[in-house]
C-alpha cells in the first residue's frame, strides 16, 4: 500500500487549478490516495463553516466510483440543467500499468526507482483530477448545496454506491447515442439567440480542435519521456562501460563516469521533468479542457432540447386551438416549456460567460508555469552540462 | 649444455653442482641424439611459471639456461663478490662460448665461434665498467647480452628468464634489483625488474649515436617491442655470428630498427626485412622489457608531436545516371609536410577508391599487426536509393553519413604514423587518376575469393587454440571483446534516441500545427495571440530537435558505429598474431619431428643419411627462430598498435562527448531563448 501525501510537491499538484477555492467556507482537498491492489482509495478532507453541515470538519474515504455517482446524480437532477456541470474526473487509467500498481502496492523495493517516481506521478494526477472535481461542485453556489454532493463529503462510512450493472451501462451507452442523434436534429432547430448561436458554433470548433490539439500533446509528450529514457539508458551504459574498462585509461575513464553520472541527471532527468511538467500543465489543462467544453456543450444541448420542447408545445397548442381541444393543459404545457426555455437560456448565457472567463485565466496560470518550469529546468541543464564540459575539458 | 658449462667454474657452491652437472649430460645427450626420452626429464628441474609455455622438446634446453641465469646472481652475490670480477667475466664469457658450439653442434663452428665472442663480448665490457665494485653487475650483464647469441635454445630460455621476470619470479627480481647501481646514469628511472632492459638500452643508445641519429629511433623501437620476451637473439649470433665486436652488434642493430621505425620509409623495411630479422632481433630483446610505463611515457612523447596533415572529404556529386551511377567526392588535402608536392590539393575519388585504398593497405599492414582503419560499410540499399531517387531526404541523409564517415576514414588513415608512410595513401591524396579499383565490388571474382579467405580464415580461427603466456594480451583480447559488447548496446541505445528524438521533432510540429489551430478558433483576442505564439516557440523547438537528432546521429551514434568497425580491426589483428603463433609452433612440432628422425638415424647408424637429416634440422630451426622472432615481431607491433589505438579512443571520445555536450548545451540555451520570448506572451492574457 502506497499513500501518496498531496504537500510534497503544491506547486505540481495544482496543475488545472482554477483558483476554485477562494470561499473559505467550504474547503475540499484530498490529502492522501491509497492504492489498493487496482482500486484507488482517495481521502477526501473537508473544512466548513456552513450550518448545513453537522461538523466543521470531515475525513472520508471515496472511490473512484463514488465520483461517478456523484457526478451522475447531479447530471440527472433537472435542476441543474442550465448549468456546466464540472466533469467527471476521468476513470484512473491503471489498466496498463496495473502489474505496476501491484508492484506498488507490495512496496517499492520490487520496483525501480524511476517507476516508483513515473507511477507516484501518475497518482499524483488523477488525485488532482479527482479534487478539482470537487472544489468545481464546492465553489459553485448551487452545487455547494446539492443534498448528493453534502453526503458524498459528510457520510463517514462506505457510500458502497451501486456499481452500474450492465443493463445500465448499455443504457448509458443507448442515451448517448440518442443524445448525438437529438444533437444533429436540434442543430437544425433554428437559434433564437444570437449569443447561444455563436457559443454552439465556437464550441464545436473548439472542441473538436482542443481534442486534436490534446492527442497531439500527448504524443508529443510521450515521445519526450521515450527520449529521457533513452539517455537515461545510455548514461548507464556510458557508466558500465566506463566501470568495466581496465585499460591503462582507466583513470581518465573513472572521471568519464562521474561525469555520465552528472550527464544523468542533467540530461536524462532534466528531460524527464521537462516532459512531465508539459504534460502537467499543457496536457493536463488541454484534457480538462476537452471535457469541460463537453460539459458545455451538454449544456447546450439541454436548452437546445428544451427549445425543441417549447416549439413543439406551440405547435401542440396550435393544434390544440384549432381543434378547440384540450387548450388550457396545452397552453400550460407551453408556459411550461418557455419557462424552463428561459430559464436554461438565463443560467446557461451566465454559466457560459463565467466558463470562458475561467477558460482564460487557467490558460494563462498554467501556460506562465509551464512557461516558467522549462526555463528552470532548461537552465538547470545548461549548468549541468557547462560542469560536465568543464570537468571532461579539465582532465 | 651452456648452463652447466657457466655453472662449472669453480667458485660456485657445491650444492648446486649435482643438478648443473646432470643438466649438462643431458644436455650433451640431447645432442648426440641418443636419448630423446631422457630431453623432456629436465623440465621438472625448472620451476619457474613460464615453463608451459614451452612445452615442445626444446623445453628442457631452456630450462637449463633459466635456472642458470636465476641461480647466476645468488651465486655472484654470494659467493663472487670478494673473487677478482675480472676472471669471473673471463670464465662466463669463454664457457658460454662452448655451449653454444655445443647447441649449434656443428663442430666445425665451435673453434671459431669461441674466439669471436669471446673477444669483443670481453672488452668493451670491461672497458665501459672498468670499476671493481660494478664489475660483478657488468658481469651479469654481459650474461644477459651474452645469453642470446648462444644459439637458438639459449635464446629461448633467455625468454623464459624474462618471463619469469614479468611473473616477478624472486630471483629474477634479484638479479635485475642489482643492476639499477650500474644504471643510475640512465636517463629512464623506472621499476627495478626492469632496469635492466632499460639499461641495456640505453647503452645500446650511447653506442650508435655515432651512427645515424639513433635516440628517437630508439624510442620508436623500444615501442614497437613491448613484448616482455627478450626475441630470439639466437641467430644473431649466428647470422652474424661474424660480428667481431659488440659494437658492431648493436650499431647494426640501430641501423636495422631505424628501418624498422615508422618515420622511415617502410618499403625499404620491407624490401630488407628477411635479412633483418636477425639484427633487429638483439634490440628488441633489449627494449622488448622496457617496463610499460617507459612504453607509455614514450607513446606521450609520440602523440605530443602531432602532424600538420587536414584532410576533408566534400562535394560529394552524383555521376552518371542509372545503375552505373557513383557517388564521387571531393578529396581535399591541406598539409605541410614535406612529403607531399605541396601544400594544398584536391582529388576526385569515388567510394570504390576508398575501399580499394582499404584493400591495399590491409594487404600490406594487416599481417604486420597494423590497425588498419575500416572504411565504411557498402550499402547497396543506401546507394540504390541515390542512383534511383532523385530528391530523396533519406538519400541525402546517406550521402552526407557517408560523406562523413569517409571523412573520419582518411583522417583515421593519415593519423597512423606508418600508413601515412605509405606509398598508396600519398597515391590516393596526390595522384590525379587512380586506376579503377575493382576488387571492392561485392559480386566480382575477387569479391568472391575474399569471401572464401574469410570463410577459411574463420575456420582456422576456431581451431587454433592458442595457449595464451602474455598476461597483457590475455586481458587486453577479453576488453577488446567486452568494450565491443558494450558498443554495440551502446550503439542501440543512441540509435533508438536519434529515432525517437526524431519522432518527437515530429510531433512537435504536429502539434504545432494543431496549437496554431486552437489559436485561431480562440475568441479571446489575447489568448489566442498567446496560443498562436506557442505554436511559434513550438515550431522553433521542433528544428532544435530536429537538429539536435542530427547531432546525436553524427557526434554520438556514428562515432560509436566507427569504433564498433574499428574493434573489429582490433580483433583482426590479433587474429594475426595468433597466427603467427600456429605458424612458429607448426615449426615447433616439424624440427621435433626431424630431430626424432635424426636420433633414430643415430640410432641405427646410418651415417649416409645423417648429414641430410642435420641439414634439415638445420632449416627447420631456422624457420622456427625466423617465425617465433615474427611471432614476437607481431606481438611487439600489435601491442603497439592496440595502446596507439586506446589512445586515439579515449582522445576521440573524450573530445566527440565534448562536442555532443556542447551541442546539447546549445539547444538548451536556445529553448531558454524561445521560452522566455514566450513568457511575457503568456503573462498578457488577460
């Protein structure tokens, strides 16, 4: 069992960080996760001053799963429909590397260092991902009194929510493929709004790029962690061969291998670091981003419905008038239909405003970090590697 | 035998007398060919380590002369020290003599034999070291000197003393301990077990010095023969068994090595080679056992003097078109040594060329024990592609590597003092056409020859099994063998960096491209100027990959694919000498044969065919002391070669990683550069 304690390393941990937790009187952070076998145990910490909660303080145990649920609940609570409800935190993605977790789980002797320190990271991440979740739902002044979201924090034993079975999971399957049906025949809906009109347009385009531009990150960084291992690889041969040659050079060699040792660190883990901070910064912001604008676009696509609704209520009540039939239920459906229209179009025209607001600004939070960190570590490098020369050029 | 006779005189102690004398009939029988049985008995009296190394009848002929030099000092330092040194000197000089009559045993030659050295070995030595107190080192010493020209067995047990040396046999130890007194004019302070070796060079030195301009001829030679066996000396004394004097020894022996030094012209080497042999010999036994450290003192010395000679390969241009097409390059030199017409100039070559100066060089040096630098590789696939495709980026990238890589090899090829020397490297710099080489291609007749050269040579290789007696070559062939290992992972390694380097260089435009996107779609004036920006920086850090995986190719993996070629080389040199080493030992086994034939022949009395029978042996103890002195020959030159070569390594790779470093110190100041463009970009967002 591996506990990771979130304080080692704030600066890293806050990649998408959103500056969600100003309120002071709900704070939520996850201090530790535990990994248990394939299953990843967060402790979820919460410091209140809100009468509706009972204590001030709480320290729970949720699983991945419990997030789901959470988020789920608030997805299907009609209320929330005319808001960006915050992404779910992505499932932790330790299938691969599941032999690894294992590892993990046994102790770190059975591992090598720099696996300890890739899966410590990968940890790292999904903690994160997991608490900004919460700190999104806990600075929100509707989420933050979802009656789901105060048990999810309060509850102190097990949630053991039910995982979803089968038939659900194809039902969820089965409910995305209509909504993309809706979404291609609401699209045809004529806008009423010149501001909602816009946002789908941007949204769509923006989405569709952001989720390019995160693939290619990723590959990029990939790519960047494959060339820090190779030199990781190589400064240890370089350092083998230096070890086990016994020719007459041996001195000179023995100098060569403190050297590689430097050329190590400065080179193999300079790179490593470089790799990981673009992809904590970058890529990370780019995935929340990908799925926030899904979350945004849900949106859109619940007053779009809402909209269909309240046009096809007029043509009921229409109908209804022509017929002489049933005019005040249909009348009251329309008035029904405009409202919710209304009031999705109200929150919605705020939610969106507030989400590029808050697009801008974790751009800019995390492009300066990230900015700043390969300036750190590339001049890190260049002192490493002025040593080295130095020293090779010496002997 | 020589060992018993030295042993003879009267002041040696009693106790040794018994063995000396047993040895002595032996030895007589040995000669008389009655009992070929009764040869092999002496080895148990020899204890010393090297013994084994000798396992051919010849050994108990060298173990007498070793246990006779290990006892001489205990003896002389004993026993000697308050007896008249001069009389002492007589009496080893004169005895010797006999002995090696004896040896040779051709009575005719034993009268003259006696006189001759006995004379000129006598003074000079008492005339150089004319005071009593040295005068029983100068003794020993002359024993040294005196032990190889006593014929072909003496000089091998000469061998075995020095070996046992090098194995730090106590006596041994002693004997040269002593010696360092007589030395202290001596210009090399190094190890006592070695003092001798230096000193009899150095005294070798004094003498010629007359002659030609012999001292860094001398340093030349001492490196080339760094095999710690004295070489067989042995028929120095008879080839030029007519030496009057010492003197004229060694003066011919200076005369020889300066043909024998790499700064001379090494045709002429050649062509006198045969009769050479002989003379170089001595030297080589008296520097051969130059302590390595002298060796490396003066290797410093050698590689302090570097050549003014730049050669660069360029311009590497297409001719012809289709399948007949060839790449022909630039060959550019810049010089001002005196050997070449004048200081700069320029030749078309084509890869063929290389590989044909290649040929020609191996032919001549490889058996020599020379490293000679490997071209690179034929690669018909690289090549079709250059006569097929017009603009391809891969072909480019091939003619460049190849470009480079023909660069290194000729710069590898001068740098070797003695293939600089050589007649067909001046050709190929200075000589305007070169006839077609056409022995390189892969599929011609030659081509096909080569490859069953090296079929055969791989067979022999596996079935000689060379008993290994130098430490240095032991240790020296298993790190060549592991050094390689370690390259080839190595090469793996850096070849899988320069591969994915060069797909991050790839997806970093991808994303590149796929930022500049995002930042377009933007509606944030100011975050998409900053997106925009990022893909800028992004693109610029995608060259700097891309450039940096040129660097890693060029500086890193191709020097290490070089040296992995140049092991090889390494290797075939001492498959070169190993065999040598079966040569002399097929000799070995084939005078044995004849003097079994020869003894059996005594045996039977049957005189008519005892002169043939002589006659032969005769021959084949010439051929085994010719081959077992081009054995040493080898083993001095590669020993040579391989230290020349570890050096040439650690320069090179000290200053490739240098450079790479350099290269990657760079491309981190210029991301600093980029990054910190971008900041203020990042910090304008609002």
């Amino acid at each position: 069992m591996t506990s990771i304690s979130e304080d080692s390393d704030k600066e890293k941990v806050h990649s998408v960080s959103v500056d969600l937790n100003n309120d002071a009187s709900l704070v939520i952070d996850i201090p530790d996760a535990l990994c248990e076998r394939d299953k990843v145990k967060f402790t979820v910490h919460t410091k209140t001053t809100l009468s509706s909660f009972q204590k001030p303080e709480y320290s729970v145990q949720r699983q991945h799963e419990d997030f789901i649920w959470l988020h789920d609940t608030i997805v299907e609570t009609e209320e929330y429909a005319g808001l960006i409800i915050p992404p779910a935190p992505p499932k932790p993605d330790f299938e691969g590397p599941r032999e690894k977790m294992h590892k993990l789980g046994e102790g770190e002797s059975s591992m090598t260092k720099e696996e300890y320190a890739k899966m410590k990271q990968e940890l790292e991440k999904t903690v994160q991902v997991h608490e900004v979740f919460l700190q999104r739902l806990s600075s929100h002044p509707m989420f933050r009194k979802d009656r789901n979201f105060q048990i999810f924090l309060e509850y102190d034993q097990d949630l053991t929510v039910r995982r979803k079975n089968a038939k659900e999971m194809f039902g969820g399957f089965f409910k995305n493929m209509v909504k993309s049906a809706d979404e291609v025949l609401i699209s045809g809906v004529k806008e009423v709004d010149e501001f909602f009109e816009q946002e789908k347009n941007f949204l769509l385009d923006y989405s569709s790029k952001i989720k390019d531009a995160t693939a290619k990150a990723e590959k990029m960084t990939r790519s960047h962690k494959n060339v820090a291992d190779d030199y990781n690889h190589i400064s240890g041969a370089l350092n083998n061969t230096a070890a086990d040659n016994n020719t007459a050079f041996k001195k000179h060699l023995e100098k060569c291998a403190e050297v590689f040792e430097k050329l190590r660190v400065s080179i193999s883990k300079v790179e490593d670091r470089m790799a990981s901070d673009q992809e904590l910064k970058l890529t990370e912001l780019l995935r929340y981003y990908t799925r926030d604008i899904q979350a945004a676009k849900d949106l859109l696509y619940r007053r779009a419905r809402a909209l269909a609704d309240y046009e096809n209520s007029n043509k009921a009540l229409d109908k209804a008038r022509l017929k002489g039939k049933d005019v005040a239920q249909a009348e009251e459906n329309q008035k029904q239909c405009l409202q919710k229209f209304d009031k999705l179009s109200e929150s919605g025209k705020k939610e969106l405003t507030s989400f590029k607001a808050r697009r801008v600004v974790a751009f800019r939070k995390n492009l300066i970090e990230m900015t700043e960190l390969e300036i750190k570590h590339a001049k890190n490098s260049v002192s490493l590697l002025q040593g080295s020369i130095e020293i090779l050029k010496s002997n | 035998m020589a060992a018993s006779s030295e042993r003879s005189p009267p002041p040696f102690p009693d106790s040794e007398e018994p063995e000396l004398l047993e040895d002595s009939d032996e030895g007589a029988d040995a000669f008389t060919g009655t009992s070929i049985s009764e040869m092999d008995s002496p080895s148990p009296d020899s204890t010393k380590p090297p013994k084994d190394i000798f396992n051919e009848p010849l050994e108990d002929i060298f173990s007498d002369p070793l246990s006779n030099i290990n006892s001489e000092p205990q003896k002389k330092v004993d026993t000697k020290i308050p007896s008249p040194s001069s009389d002492e000197a007589v009496d080893l000089f004169s005895d010797p003599l006999d002995d090696d009559s004896e040896v040779v045993s051709s009575p005719e030659v034993q009268n003259p034999m006696p006189d001759l050295l006995n004379e000129p070995v006598q003074a000079p030595k008492s005339d150089v070291l004319g005071e009593p107190p040295v005068h029983k080192n100068a003794a020993r010493q002359q024993d040294i000197f005196e032990d190889p020209p006593k014929g072909s067995s003496k000089s091998s047990s000469v061998k075995k003393a020095a070996s046992a040396e090098l194995f730090s046999d106590e006596d041994e130890e002693d004997l040269f301990k002593e010696l360092p007194k007589v030395v202290t004019k001596k210009p090399q302070p190094s190890g006592p077990p070695v003092d001798v070796f230096t000193e009899v060079k150095s005294d070798v030195k004094v003498k010629p010095q007359v002659k030609d301009d012999p001292t860094d001829l001398f340093a030349e030679e001492a490196l080339t023969a760094p095999a710690p066996k004295p070489s067989a000396s042995s028929s120095s004394s008879r080839t030029n068994g007519v030496h009057s004097e010492e003197h004229d020894l060694f003066s011919e022996a200076t005369v020889e090595l300066s043909l024998d030094s790499p700064r001379n012209d090494r045709k002429k080497k050649d062509a006198v080679k045969p009769s050479v042999s002989a003379p170089v010999a001595p030297v080589a036994s008296s520097s051969s056992k130059a302590p390595s450290k002298t060796l490396e003192e003066l290797e410093e010395e050698e590689s302090e003097d570097t050549f003014d000679l730049n050669i660069s390969v360029t311009n590497p241009e297409k001719v012809g078109d289709g399948m007949n097409a060839y790449m022909a390059y630039k060959v550019s030199t810049q010089t001002s040594l005196t050997m070449f017409r004048s200081k700069t100039f320029t030749v078309r070559r084509r890869f063929s060329d290389f590989l044909g100066l290649y040929e020609k060089l191996s032919e001549k040096h490889l058996q020599n024990g020379y490293i000679v630098p490997p071209p690179p590789e034929k690669s018909i696939l690289g090549m079709t592609k250059v006569k097929v495709g017009k603009e391809d980026p891969s072909s480019a990238e091939f003619v460049e590597r190849r470009r480079a890589a023909l660069e290194r090899y000729l710069q590898r090829v001068v740098s070797h003092p003695s293939l600089l020397q050589d007649p067909d490297v001046r050709e190929f710099l200075e000589k305007e056409e070169l006839p077609r080489a056409v022995s390189t291609q892969a599929l011609s007749g030659a081509g096909f020859l080569k490859m069953l050269n090296k079929a055969t040579d791989a067979v022999s290789k596996m079935t000689i099994k060379m008993n290994e007696q130098d430490v240095w070559f032991d240790e020296k062939i298993q790190d060549v063998e592991n050094e390689e290992q370690h390259m080839r992972k190595l090469h793996v390694m850096v070849e899988s960096l320069v591969n994915h380097r060069k797909e991050l260089s790839g997806n970093t435009a991808v994303f590149a491209k796929s930022v500049a996107m995002l930042g377009s779609s933007e509606d944030n004036t100011a975050l998409s100027r900053a997106l925009s920006q990022l893909a800028e920086v992004e693109d610029r850090i995608e060259q700097l990959h891309q450039e940096q995986a040129a660097n890693d190719f060029f500086t890193f993996s191709e020097l290490l694919a070089d040296y992995i070629r140049l092991l090889g080389a390494v290797k075939g040199c001492f498959d070169q000498r190993m065999k040598a080493w079966q040569r002399w030992q097929d000799a070995e086994n084939m005078l044995q044969k004849k003097r079994e034939v020869e003894a059996k022949l005594l045996w039977a009395n049957k005189p008519d065919k005892l002169q043939q029978a002589k006659d032969e042996i005769a021959e084949w103890e010439a051929k085994v002391t010719q081959y077992e002195r081009e054995f040493e020959r080898i083993s001095a030159t590669v020993r040579k070669e391989v230290i020349r070569f570890d050096k040439e390594k650690a320069r090179d790779f000290k200053r490739q990683i240098i450079k790479y470093l350099e290269s990657l110190l760079n491309s981190q100041q210029q991301l600093i550069k980029y990054w910190e463009a971008f900041l203020p970009e990042a910090k304008a967002i609002a």
